[in-house]
C-alpha cells in the first residue's frame, strides 16, 4: 500500500489549536520553524510506530483468516440493512515493478514483463468473485490503488481491473479514485486512460530532484520528467496531484535539498509527503548497496527536515500531520479543518468512517473491528483464490481496549487534541483514571514543551506536530511486547 511504498517515516503531527490560520490559509506566524531545539529533538526521536494501525501490524497474528472476513463483512452487510452501514473504501495491489528502488520496502515484484500482470488479475477477478456475496449494500466513497507500480499495467489491462472492481463496489458519484503513478512509465496515452475511466487523483513519487542522490538510490527521474508529467495530468482533467519525497538520503545536502524544493514549488502539487528515510539494511539487504558515510547525519536530517517546514509552510502549504502537506483548498486540507481527517494504510486520508476492503497481494482490509491481511506471496496467494478460499492469513481482531486506545491515538495525530469528556461518553471510562500510566509517561514530553495536559483536554504543541509519534507511544499498550523489536521500526524524526 502506500504506506508500504518505502521504508522512509517521518516527523509531524498536526494540532487544532495550533493550525494555521482560522481559515487554513498558511501560517503567518513561522518562527518556532526557524530554531527547532535540537536537543528536544534528539531526546525524543527514538523509533516507534507510524500509527497507519492501531494496534501495529507487529503485532498481527496468523490465527486470522477467511472465516473471521467472512463473519466482519456479514456484521458490516447487517448494520447497512439497518441503516447504520459504513461506507467503504477500496485498495487494490499492483506488486509488479519494472526496477528495484534501493529505499523501497514495498511488496514488489521486480520485471519488465507486463505479460505477467494477466494471471495476476485473473486471480484478483477470482478474489472478487468470493468478496462480492459477502459485501455490505453501501456506497464506495474512495479507491486507491498501489504497488510495486500500478504504472506498470497497460491501459488495456488498467482498464480491465476498474471495470472487475466497479462490478462488485458502488462507486458513490463524489468518490475519490486515485492510484500511484511512475511517471517514468506511464504515458500520455495512459493518462487519458485512467481519466476516461474514472480516476480522479494521481500520487507519485518524486523523492529528490538531485542527479548525484537519484544515482545513489537507483532512480533517475528528473524535475523536467516529472513536472511534463503533472502538465499533462492537469492538462487530461486529473482534479488532485500528490508529490512524494524523502529527506535523509544518501549524498543529500542542504543545497541539494533547497533546490530540490524550489522544483516542488515549481510544480506545486496540491498535496506533499515528506519522508525521513530510514537505514535498515538488516531488514532491507539492497540498502547496503549505500555507503554509509554518504548518509546525512541526524543533526543534518534534522536541518533537512526544518528547512522543507519551513519553505513549505512559506509558500503556503498546510501542514496536515506526520508526513503531509496540502494546499488550503485541497480535500485533505478541509479535511484536517473541519475534523474529518483520518490515518490508515494509505497515509493522511478524508476517507474518515469508512470500512476498508483490500484486494490483491498483500493487501489489508479494515472492516469493524477486524485487520484481515492478504497472502503476501504469489504463489500462496494463487493457490489461495484457485481453490475459492479468500486469501486472508494474518491480522487481528481488536479488543474495547484497543479501540479506545486507537481513537485516542487517532486523535492526537490527526487533530491534535484529546478531548477527554467526548473519549469517557464513548468508552464508558474516566479518562485519568484509565490513562494514569499515559499520562504519567507523558510528563517528560509536557516538561519539554510538546504537549499541554489539561485538566479537560490535551493539546500538542507546535513542537509536538513535530513529535507525535512519541505521544501516540505512550498510549500503545501493545508496545512494551515489542520493545525488544523496535529495530523493527523507523526513527521518529
């Protein structure tokens, strides 16, 4: 999925109180980007969770499989008949790639044999088959797909798995239809395409202008290439163009960088993701194709990062949270405004209350209470759907807990604030009580000016939009279990 797209995190957050201007135009006030106190900084940027989950995907099991996405989706199909159904949101995954990125921590298939991609949609028409009887009657409000590269499919095929999609799910007439674009592979004819069938927004990835850093991660995609591309895809009628990119790369500098972002603002996509790149080459072997010495150092990543704050908030973008930015008239920017805004797989997203069905390799769906993830091997995944068994063999069902604890963390990265009251009215809690330990574990991070722990509410600060993950962390019950195995995860900042 999207949030699978590298093995890159990020810093940020978001804060109602502290958003930028009463009616999300940029912040006139961007001094506390200017000095970021480096030794907060440092203190607290350990690793931990992105929180595109709750509870982590680290702590799934394999216990989960066909019956238990069988009995969600019968619940879901049992309250739209009430009236109390959730619509939903579609993913479907492309895991077929032309060339191996060196950060990529995507589940990938790596040839230039675009033959390939029709047994894989054979099976994908085949997991369908199965999905259909089961789905709830409700509108589909948002589709995405990823990879590996959805570009890698030819228009013929493109159109072939929109049309096998749009026979099971109702597509609401609003619905946000997007899908991760190369743009060094897919063509004008491409893009003509996917705008006649119904895709409305386009995601891709950019990650650094800079021909020394694109020689050393494997991708050579140049500002020239990528800004034709986003001209043509205006010029077609696509309505939303999302930007990726990624600081803390090898032979990256501050200059290297600041061009780099002068050439996004060039572009101006409506929306940015700003990646902290995370060295694992114990769980990702090609990054030790990277030497090392060439990598920023955190002080310098901290530079990085502060520097694309501050240009991006200057040139009037929004800071969504984590790992986004949006222009104010952007859906993810009213989003974050007016409340709606939700985290899962796919990053910062305004598909807020809906039911996530995934299809394909790899893919993750969220329906109720349940994470159900699909077969993340070809050949299981085949096997699977020929014998008609849906693919599901790992997830997790939540308890209240985690529910509780996933609406307070939820809150924090995408609002910024924790209303206490409104948390004891929907859990049945009282709030200090409950979270007597969280509470006392935020202490440090209040002391350090990221957070302010009302008597009614607890609100991030500016710095905190920084920090958040750290906050979120001291919610997670789930983590003490994975201590042992934070390698596992990326650096906060």
């Amino acid at each position: 999925m999207a949030e699978q797209r590298n093995v890159s995190e990020n810093t940020g957050a978001d804060s109602r109180s502290a958003r930028p201007g009463a009616e999300g135009s940029p912040s006139k006030d961007l001094d506390w980007m200017q000095d970021l106190p480096l030794d907060i900084l440092r203190r607290h940027a350990g690793r931990g969770p992105r929180y595109t989950s709750y509870p982590p995907a680290t702590a799934w099991h394999d216990q989960i499989g066909p019956a238990d996405l069988h009995a969600a989706l019968a619940h879901a199909s049992d309250q739209a008949k009430l009236g109390n159904g959730k619509p939903l949101s579609v993913y479907a995954h492309v895991p077929f790639c032309p060339s191996q990125c060196y950060f990529c921590a995507c589940n990938v298939l790596i040839t230039p044999r675009t033959d390939l991609a029709d047994a894989y949609l054979d099976r994908v028409d085949k997991e369908l088959d199965l999905l259909a009887p089961h789905l709830p009657e409700v509108p589909t409000t948002q589709m995405h797909w990823g990879g590996g590269s959805p570009s890698y499919l030819t228009p013929a095929q493109m159109r072939r798995l929109l049309t096998a999609i749009g026979r099971k799910f109702h597509f609401s007439a609003d619905a946000e239809i997007a899908l991760e674009a190369d743009p060094r592979i897919l063509t004008f004819e491409h893009l003509q395409e996917l705008r006649e069938i119904g895709f409305n927004r386009l995601s891709m990835g950019g990650q650094d202008f800079d021909p020394a850093v694109q020689e050393a991660v494997h991708r050579d995609q140049s500002f020239e290439l990528t800004a034709g591309f986003v001209q043509q895809a205006r010029k077609v009628g696509f309505s939303g163009v999302n930007l990726d990119f990624i600081y803390g790369l090898p032979k990256q500098t501050l200059e290297s960088f600041a061009r780099t972002l002068q050439q996004v603002l060039e572009i101006r996509p409506d929306r940015i993701a700003l990646y902290g790149y995370a060295h694992v080459p114990w769980l990702k072997p090609m990054q030790r194709r990277f030497d090392a010495e060439s990598l920023p150092d955190p002080a310098m990543r901290f530079k990085l990062f502060q520097m694309a704050l501050q240009t991006l908030s200057g040139a009037g973008y929004e800071f969504i949270g984590m790992d986004h930015f949006a222009l104010p008239d952007d859906e993810l920017a009213k989003a974050r405004r007016n409340g709606t805004l939700q985290r899962n797989f796919m990053g910062y997203t305004t598909a807020a209350g809906t039911d996530l069905v995934g299809v394909g390799l790899t893919s993750i769906s969220y329906i109720g209470d349940l994470f159900a993830q699909n077969e993340r091997k070809l050949n299981p995944y085949y096997g699977a759907v020929d014998s008609g068994v849906l693919p599901a063999t790992r997830g997790l069902r939540l308890t209240a807990e985690d529910q509780l604890r996933s609406d307070v963390i939820q809150s924090l990265m995408c609002n910024g604030i924790v209303d206490k009251a409104a948390v004891e009215r929907k859990h049945g809690i009282d709030f200090d009580a409950h979270f007597a330990k969280s509470l006392q574990l935020l202490q440090p991070l209040a002391a350090d000016g990221l957070i302010d722990l009302g008597p009614d509410r607890l609100t991030v600060s500016d710095l905190g939009r920084i920090l958040v993950r750290p906050l979120a962390m001291c919610f997670d019950a789930w983590l003490p279990a994975e201590m042992s195995g934070m390698q596992r995860f990326s650096a906060t900042v």
